[in-house]
C-alpha cells in the first residue's frame, strides 16, 4: 500500500492523520483506511504542525529572512514540520456493500489514495443520466456518476451555485443524457436561448432527434413559438402577475361572460355591467406590457408575435404531445418579459399538470413518461416574499405535490436562501456548485440530504465545474468533476462546431 499519511487521533466527526512529506493531501481528497473491509474518509480542512515551539519557529524565520540562516538544522525537515490533515469516514465497505460509518478505523492505520475499484458499488441505474466523474480533491478519476432520471426527477433536483461555476453546463450535459430516454419528458424553460444551440455546441446535435425546439424566431428545423389569446385561463396568471383584488374580479367576470375570449374583450375595450372603466383600462395596459397585445384601429395587434388572436392555437397542446413521447421540448423565451417567460412556462406546465391528474384518476399514469421542468432563477416563482405576496402558483404546486403524478422540477438558482425551507426540503437530490456567499452555503448544507455541516469551506473552494451531489438515492455526498459540454459530446463521438469550422477549405 502507498501510504499517503497515518491515523493519529481524532473523533468520528474529524480524524486527525499526519500526512507523509511528498504525499500531499488536497482539501477534499478521498483517503482509504483499510481493516475489515475498508474505509473512506474526505479530507474536511489542513493545518500546519511542527515539532519546533512556535518561539523557536518565528527565530528561525527572523534567521532566514535575514540572511543569518546558515546551516544550523534542529530536525530532520521532514520531522521538524508536518501537515495535519482533519478527514470525516463518510463510507465504510464491508464485501462490497457501503454502510454508514459506525466505528473508527484502528488508531495508527496507514491510509492511502482512493482507488477505482473502491467506488465499484455505485452502479449506473435503470435510467442513468451522466453528471460526472468521481473527483478526490481535484484529481478525476474514471469512475462515472448517475442519478436515476425517474427517481430524481420526480423527488426533484435544484442546482445552486453563483454565477460562472457551470450551471448551464452541467444542465446541457444533463440534458445530453435524457435525450436518450423515451421514458421522460423534458421542458426547457430558456431564458438565454443557450440549450438548443442555434450558433454554438447544444442539443439540437444530438443523434435521436429527440429535442423540439420552439422560438419566436426558429430557424429551420425549429417551431415558431405563438400562443393564442384564447389559450389563456385566468388560472394561469395566477402567482405570476399580481393584481389587485378589483383587477381579479374584473378578470372573473370577463372569463364568466366570455369564456375564451376573455382577453380579446378586455383589450378591445368592451364594457361590462360591474367594472369600473379605470379596472378595465389598467388591465389593458398590463396585458400590452406583458402580452404585448394592444388595439390598434379597430384591430388587435401583437407587439412580440408570441401571443397573437389568430394562429398558435394548438401549440400547448402540441408541446404537452411532445412532452407525453418522452421528449425534451427547448422553449426559447430569451425575448420575453420575466412575466411572458413565466406565464409561456405556467401555461405548459398547467396544461401537462392538469392531463397527470386525469391519468392517475384513470389508472393510466404508469404507463405516462415521467415529466421534468427545467427553470431557471427559481426564486422568481419558488421565493418566499413571491409566494407570500401574489400566492401559489403551478410552479410551487409542483414543488408540493408534482411528485404524485409524475413531474418534477429541476430548479436553478443563485440565491438557494431566497426559497422557503419547506420547498427545499422537498428538493431530494442537489447538484451543489461554488457558492463564495456564506448565507447561501448555510442554506444550502441545512437543507442537504447528507451531513455536509464540515463542506462549508468545501463547497466555498469548488472551481468551475466541480460539484457535490447531494440525494437520497446517494449513500453519500459524491464529489464529481462534470465534463465540459463541448468536450463531453466529441467523447460521444461527435465534432464540435468549431473543427466543423475548421474542416472548411476556400480555394481560389
């Protein structure tokens, strides 16, 4: 065994192991003690010891820094000055079954790196979808990581991280996998047109062609993205936009009156016994802000070409169709408002919800590919002052109760403390990125599934693309490296954007 250090003290929160001069141990590396079957422990911090007192340390350094250090030595360097490595047991092995650590590995123990076959009991799902590699401190090693797409999903999985540490790349990776799946359905919320790949590496190069992309403005191959006003239901604004009380009632009694129509009525202008002109004109303007429908000489005209009273008329439905093949479905809403993005999104996802009520109410939602939403700024309709101020939305109700009937949210976010603690605690598997804000880390680790209470350095430290995968489908919390997008779809055999670029010869 190439011992790397040796256990010399310690509790089972923190054992302490002296590390061998030219084995250095990184913060975050996995560490192997062996002994009735072996153990595995992740180094949580590193300090400096010496066998020198710290009076005589500050001389010696006034010595050398002075230029009167000489050859006077007290100790062999590698005795004199050591690093002590504090490392938790995170796993004990026993004939290839991993345990929670129960006991200590024997006083004095030598302990080495992790190896491959150490990692042989996480086996890859039913329904693998590829995160990353095991990474010990951060060294890669081959061993794959997956989460079971049914069982993740549908437990959902938030993704926190500040900004530039891979979020997007780890979602197009993700996404990569799912792809491959007939038994789940992907919407893509996409605020930064960034998934499908219309002029970088993305998903419209993957070889099922599994991935339906819908835009404003599609390119060929893509679905222009236009939804008719007679496909809005007040229910759909709920938790979305705020409105008054008046403003509700007013909305009521329009779908009341006009059913489908309600909106065309509200725009146009039309008057109705019981709403005040000033309810009816504040209206207009919220749905020509938001919507981007307005009157114009007698006619309603779209100002973004999304929502529109003629066309897109089966669009949700075609989408929700898309959806129940076991598709993922990229909508690009990079050129909507916050709440356009948000209400486009609701009126799917209100659409897919109300279909999985009725197929488990008729016994048929097994035989239903599971359904994941993907959304981006989750506070947006997961925080805590939203919820309170403008109510539940579909969104939120997903987060509570999606897991019934086959959906679940794969929620991105930045600000993990802008979420109530009961969302949270619903979010079963979490893909930690770098976070250097200190409140996020403490939100994050509180609501982890695992113990991470001794990662808050860890998790500060994490360099782009590193993450910690946090599940109850885990039986610890997996330090993985994910690949880079690019990268990871040449693995998969295909070019990248760029070498097609390159192939290309101008002659003459």
């Amino acid at each position: 065994m190439e011992a790397v250090g040796q256990i010399i003290g310690g509790e089972t929160a923190a054992v302490l192991i002296r590390q061998k001069s030219g084995e250095p141990v990184e913060l975050g590396d996995l560490l192997v003690a062996e002994g009735d079957g072996y153990t595995i422990l992740q180094v949580k911090d590193l300090r400096y010891r010496s066998q020198i007192p710290q009076g005589m340390r500050e001389l010696a350094s006034g010595f050398n820094l002075e230029g009167y250090s000489g050859d006077v030595e007290f100790l062999e360097p590698e005795l004199r000055n050591y690093i002590i490595a504090e490392a938790r047991p995170i796993l004990h092995v026993r004939e290839g079954e991993p345990l929670i650590p129960k006991r200590l590995p024997r006083f004095f123990r030598e302990v080495r790196r992790i190896r491959e076959g150490d990692l042989d009991f996480l086996e890859k799902p039913r329904n693998p979808v590829f995160l990353g590699h095991v990474r010990s401190g951060s060294k890669v090693l081959d061993t794959p990581v997956y989460v079971d797409a049914v069982d993740a999903i549908t437990h959902h999985i938030l993704i926190p991280a500040t900004t530039g540490r891979g979020k997007s790349n780890l979602v197009k990776v993700m996404l990569w996998s799912l792809a491959e799946m007939d038994r789940v359905g992907i919407l893509v919320l996409d605020p930064h047109d960034e998934y499908y790949g219309r002029n970088e590496a993305g998903l419209r190069r993957h070889p099922s062609n599994n991935v339906v992309y819908y835009s404003p403005d599609a390119p060929v191959g893509g679905n222009t993205l236009t939804i008719n006003l007679r496909s809005l239901r007040p229910e759909h604004f709920e938790g979305i936009i705020p409105f008054t009380q008046a403003q509700e009632q007013a909305i009521a009694r329009y779908y009341n009156e006009y059913g489908d129509e309600w909106i065309l009525k509200i725009v146009k202008g039309e008057e109705l016994p019981g709403v005040q002109q000033v309810t009816l004109n504040v209206l207009r303007r919220i749905f020509d802000v938001i919507l981007g429908v307005y009157l114009d000489d007698g006619k309603i005209k779209s100002r973004g070409g999304v929502f529109r009273e003629r066309g897109g008329e089966s669009t949700i439905k075609d989408i929700a169709a898309s959806l129940e093949d076991g598709r993922i479905v990229v909508v690009d809403t990079s050129r909507l408002m916050g709440e356009a993005e948000l209400l486009v999104g609701s009126v799917i996802s209100a659409e897919i919800f109300r279909r999985y009520q009725q197929y488990k109410a008729d016994g048929k939602l097994r035989r239903k590919p599971v359904i994941g939403i993907v959304i981006e700024e989750a506070p947006r309709v997961l925080g805590k002052e939203v919820i309170e101020r403008q109510g539940n939305n579909i969104y939120s109700t997903i987060a509570r109760e999606g897991r019934k009937f086959n959906i679940g949210l794969i929620a991105i976010t930045q600000l993990v403390s802008l979420i109530p603690r009961t969302v949270l605690a619903n979010m079963n598997t979490k893909i930690i990125l770098g976070n250097e804000m200190a409140q996020e880390r403490a939100e994050i680790i509180g609501s982890a599934s695992q113990d991470l209470s001794d990662d808050n350095r860890t998790i500060a430290s994490l360099d782009k693309g590193e993450a910690i995968v946090s599940s109850i489908f885990t039986k610890f919390a997996v330090p993985v490296k994910i690949p880079l997008f690019e990268e990871f779809i040449e693995s998969a055999g295909l070019e990248s954007e760029d070498s097609e670029d390159e192939e290309i010869e101008f002659i003459g």
